[in-house]
C-alpha cells in the first residue's frame, strides 16, 4: 500500500509538473522611435507572451530582422529573459539602425521617399524572425512577423 501511495505521488508530480502548452506568443506592442537622428534610428518594442505552465524557461531573441519601407536595416537584440510561471510577460526588444541603408536602397527615388515621410510623419516597420523558448534540452521557435506604421514626432 506504500508503494502504491508513493507511486501515486511521484505520477501526480510529474504530471502536475510538466508542460501542459509551450508559452504562447501574443503580439508585439510598443513599437515606438526611442531616438531619431540623421545617421540612426533606435527602435524599441514589446513582445508580449503568455505561460500558462507550472514551469519556467528562457527566452532568446533569433535573429529579428526590422524592415523600414521593405529595406532590411538591420537585426534587433535582447538578453536572454526567464519566463515567469503562469503569467502573461513582456519581453524588450530594442535595435539602431542605419539610415545610410535607407538612403541607398532609395537613391533613384529619394526625394520621393522624403517627401512621402515628410507628409505622412511616419515610418512603416516591420519585424520578421523568431524568439526562441528553452526549458532544458527542449527548444521552440516562435516565428515574427508583424509590421506597424510608427509616427516620427516625438
């Protein structure tokens, strides 16, 4: 009967311990200009999930690639981050970016591209990658793919 009872509790441990769902990625918010100049911009967002489990992990940025206009300018980066258990989470994800690379993708059509900006204050930004959850040997990517329109007044 002892056994029994200690096997009992172990499968209830276990099972009350594992993973029920993978954390799931809800969107990405925030996406806002940090700093502006002539030469750079700095972006920063947040990625938005939730852990329904008794379990944590880490999350990994992999490689976020940011497009301004359908140019890629570069890639966005963050610390690895430790989920919380059953909650919804935020992730910071910040990048500066070149606007050199914008500039020369739009040579031909450059005034165009200014004039376009200067009358519609804003920039369309789009992110395109995967954010990467680890709990021990275990991996999951979640693919990226969200673009918004950000207003350059600050």
């Amino acid at each position: 009967m002892k056994k029994l009872l200690l096997l009992s509790t172990i499968f209830a441990v276990i099972i009350g311990c594992s993973i029920s769902k993978k954390p799931e990625f809800k969107y990405i918010t925030n996406i806002d200009v940090k700093n502006i100049s002539m030469r750079n911009i700095t972006i920063k967002a947040d990625a938005v999930f939730n852990n329904p489990n008794n379990l944590n992990g880490k999350l990994s940025v992999d490689d976020i690639h940011v497009f301004v206009d359908n140019i890629d300018v570069g890639t966005i980066s963050s610390q690895e981050f430790d989920i919380p258990l059953r909650k919804e989470f935020t992730i910071p994800l910040e990048g500066t970016f070149s606007l050199s690379k914008i500039y020369e993708e739009n040579k031909n059509n450059l005034l165009s591209s200014v004039i376009k900006m200067v009358q519609t204050d804003s920039l369309l930004i789009q992110y395109k990658g995967s954010i990467r959850y680890h709990f021990g040997n275990f991996s999951y990517p979640y693919k990226i793919d969200k673009e918004q329109k950000i207003s350059l007044n600050q």
